[in-house]
C-alpha cells in the first residue's frame, strides 16, 4: 500500500509517495530527495547530527516518522543559505572554528538556528551550553560552537538594530 | 524496523477504535516508541497516529482554578509557557531539566508518562528481561544497577521509571483522563503506574486500546507555586536521565511549614510520592535538621536491588537539599541548569 504525504521542503512543496510507513524524515531526505546535508549519526535521538526544523521547531529527524508529518515545512541544512551568502549561524561556526571533522556541523548549525529564533537564551554561555545538549561532537569542538552561537547572536542583533535604524 | 499497518484516525472515537484490535499501539511524537522499533524491543503490528486529532495539544485553565493539559501539549510549549510556569514552576522546571531541545519539541505528555523504562537489559533483547519477555529472568539482578530501583522493586523486574515530568505532577496530585471502548475515565497519577509485583510487563493502569487524552492538575497545586523546585542529580550536567530526583513543594505562611509535598523520581518504577515525609514538615518552620528527617521518612523503606545501596543515601540528600531549594523560594527566572545541583544560586524569589 502507497502512502502519499505533502512537505515542504526548504521552500518547496512536495507531494511524496511512501511505499512504507517506515520511512523517518532523515531517511526521506538523505535516501529519497537526494538532500544528504543531514547526517545519520546513531539513529536513535541521541546525538543530534540529524536536527533539521519542522515548522520551524528543531527536531530529531531519526525519530520522525515522514509519513506522520503530512502537511508540515521542513527546513535543512541545504536550505538556510541564500545563494552564496552563508547565515549568519554558518558564518560564525567557520569564524570561531565551531568544528573539526564537520561531521555534525549541520545538525550543530540547524539547532543553533532554532536556539536563536527560540530566544530564550541570550548572551548567557551557560544557557547556549545547556541548549545545545542535544548535539553531540566528538571532535570536541564545543568551546568553539558556544562561541559561534554567542557571535551569531550579536551579529543578528546588530543586523535588526541596523534594520529598526 | 519490523513493518507495521499504519492508520491516521481524525477523531478520538476513531483512534480508540482503530487501536482495539490486539498488536496496536499509539503513535504520537514517536521519540521513545520509533527507538524501542528500531532496537525490536518494541513490534507493535499497527500503529494509530493521534498527532492529527484536533484539540489534543491545547493547554485550558479550568472554571475551577486548575489546568487541563492536552496530552499532544508538547513539553517544550508547556515548559515555556509563561502563564503555566508561574502557577507550577517545579512541573516546567522538571520538563526543562529532560531530555534535550530538539527531545522536548516533539516529545507529548502522554507520550512522557507512557514512556518505558531506561533499563539497559529492557533494551538489549539478547538479555533475560521479564518486562520484555514475561518468564525470561531479570538479568539487571546481576548486571549494572546504578539506574535501577530501591523502592518498589520485586524480584522479577528492579527497573525504574525515568520521567522527569511525572515526578512534580504526583507530587501536585495530577489526574490522567482517559478514553477507552467502555467510555472515559480518569486516574490519580499516582494510582497510574504499576509497581512491577509478579507481572512487571503490566506497566500501567491502562486497558488496552484505552489512550491517555489529557493530564489535570487541580487548583490547589498552585498554592505552591511560592516554593516549589525539582532537583535531579545525573551522570552528566544536561541531557541525562536521573540517578535520583526529586520535586518538593512547601506552602509556608508566616514561616510555618502549612502544607508540603515531595515525590522523588529514578528510585522506582513509577514517580514516587513520599507522603509520611510530607506530614513531618506540618507544622514545623523548615530547617536542615528537619529536611533531614523528612528525607530520612522519605527512604525508610528503601533496599538497594544490587550494587545501587548509594542511591539511598543520594536520595536522602537530594530530598534534603531539594526542601531546603523550595524554602528558599522558586527563583524568579528558571535557572540555566533547570534541576541541577550545580546550578549557580538562584537570585531573587519569584514571589515575595
């Protein structure tokens, strides 16, 4: 049995059609839609490279079943650049040096994009620390990524200062 | 993954219908049932998704003073929900201090209160497990223990109930509303979870094809909100489950101790609620001598279930230390490490 499920997708609507409920989100993208910018690290909700936002909410994509997210927008990793001209949240990890082997960068990038638009953090370190539990790094590059976020955050700031002026 | 029927029922009455034929189960955010599929713990032969039933994530104030939370609210809206945090600041402190952001922006509450249990040998299916497999043997008897029960346990199963959320909602007497083929009913949650006993694969009151709809805290429990703070000691700062937690809630007028509520988490297979502890406090002004021995109550009963005798020391302590944080006052902003004993002092109280 076929099963058919509306995304949108960095923008663009999608209808899909799963011969199998048992496709998650990260599944979807990487294997069917070709969007490999989200990475499968455990699978299992513990390590955070799979975070992508689902109407505008970070999520794990391993412990989302597709099917289940009919009618929902999905913004990834391929999506947050305009262009050529990098977020502000991808600047500031290449800035601060916010990784090593990259592996989880996405997923690191994807939630930090939510923290911001969540607000609830400010320029608290501790806050950014706790905030960002969710995504592991093996590579340890977590004093870097406190501090892209922390840069990311002034850099909006100042970009919506410059706005209101 | 095992392959499974999957059905999307629009209303409540549908979904319980769909879900009553045996080898059903509920799906909502998935965080814990799709991880228990992928392990094959879980094999469930349908799934009933009830994430598109309408007017099951709405949080209500009720005519009486309480709150009715639907039980597709997400933890993350109910944590950050001003209004909520202010009436049961123990109840968003416990939800901020689980799991991680992107855990807590999907994860339900019904889906919290139904999770399973952490129990390592639950998860392995290569190990004797009875909750898993009924008549297997426990193999965490011999095994690793540090999670595992020292109250409530049996021989047959000493795992623990890991939720955080349930711990300040047993303590505030929360109530779960149920729908079932026989109609809806509704359950103290105290009186939810089941103590493992001879038959630990029964984990709850639930009948099958019954689904959770909604979680009540009456009116009273926000007579605490002045002093109330949940307190979990775990394996690392954020993002773990606890070894031990616990949630306390003081009404103090004029210094005087008028009413008191504790329940600890991590100790047992469901939230634990520490009544004979309570009464001590009555009465009392609030000291460490007297948090001691309520803490002391608390655990009487306590008995490591294998190389996990700390825990009732740590408990003890944590009940100690999380009455005196709620004497203290509930901070005014929620602490950067919700929980946490690490937690830097909490600045000014949020209510006089």
């Amino acid at each position: 049995m076929d099963f058919s499920t509306t995304l949108t997708i960095n923008g663009v609507t999608r209808i899909i059609t799963l011969d199998d409920p048992r496709v998650t989100l990260l599944d979807l993208l990487r294997e069917r839609l070709d969007l490999t910018g989200t990475k499968k690290g455990c699978d299992r909700g513990q390590c955070g490279a799979c975070t992508v936002l689902v109407d505008g909410r970070r999520i794990n994509s391993c412990l989302a079943l597709a099917i289940s997210l009919d009618g929902a927008e999905i913004l990834t990793i391929e999506g947050v650049a305009q262009g050529d001209r990098l977020h502000p949240v991808q600047e500031a990890f290449i800035a601060c040096d916010g990784l090593q082997c990259g592996f989880c960068t996405p997923g690191q990038i994807m939630s930090a994009i939510a923290l911001l638009q969540e607000g609830l953090a400010g320029d608290d370190p501790e806050r950014v620390r706790e905030s960002m539990s969710g995504n592991l790094c093996r590579c340890g590059a977590y004093q870097g990524i406190t501090e892209a976020v922390l840069k990311a955050q002034k850099a909006i700031d100042a970009a919506n200062r410059k706005e209101v002026a | 993954m095992r392959s499974f029927d999957y059905v999307r029922p629009a209303t409540i009455r549908e979904a319980v219908k769909a879900a009553a034929e045996s080898g059903a189960a509920y799906l909502a955010a998935g965080t814990n049932l799709l991880d228990l599929m992928k392990g094959d713990v879980s094999r469930p032969k349908r799934l009933v998704d009830i994430t598109h039933i309408p007017d099951l994530d709405r949080i209500e104030d009720l005519s009486d003073r309480g709150v009715r939370i639907g039980a597709l609210v997400r933890n993350a809206d109910l944590a950050n929900d001003a209004d909520f945090g202010r009436r049961f600041p123990a109840v968003a402190e416990a939800l901020l201090s689980g799991a991680s952001a992107q855990l807590r922006n999907a994860a339900t509450v019904g889906g919290n209160i139904l999770q399973r249990t952490r129990c390592a040998y639950f998860y392995d299916t290569a190990s004797a497990c009875n909750k898993r497999a009924p008549g297997s043997g426990c193999a965490a008897r011999a095994g690793e223990t540090r999670h595992h029960a020292i109250l409530g346990w049996s021989e047959s199963c000493i795992a623990t109930h890991s939720s955080d959320f349930c711990v300040p909602l047993v303590a505030l007497d929360a109530i779960v509303e149920i729908e079932g083929r026989i109609g809806p009913r509704e359950v103290p949650l105290e009186a939810f979870h089941r103590l493992p006993a001879d038959a630990p694969d029964r984990e709850s009151v639930l009948e099958p094809g019954e689904m959770i709809i909604a979680v009540r805290l009456p009116a009273e429990a926000a007579h605490f909100a002045a002093h109330a703070r949940y307190l979990k000691v775990r394996d690392r700062t954020s993002y773990a489950f606890a070894v031990v937690s616990a949630a306390a809630a003081l009404r103090i007028e004029a210094g005087i101790i008028g009413e008191a509520r504790i329940a600890l988490g991590g100790v047992a297979l469901k939230p634990w609620r520490a009544r004979e502890a309570e009464h001590i406090l009555l009465g009392a002004r609030g000291d460490a001598s007297l948090f001691r021995r309520a803490a002391e109550a608390a655990l009487a009963d306590a008995k490591p279930s294998g190389d996990n005798g700390f825990k009732v020391e740590l408990a003890r302590r944590v009940v100690a230390r999380a009455l005196a944080l709620a004497a203290a006052g509930t901070p005014e902003r929620m602490p950067a490490l919700a929980g946490s004993p690490f937690a830097a002092a909490s600045g000014v109280p949020a209510h006089g």
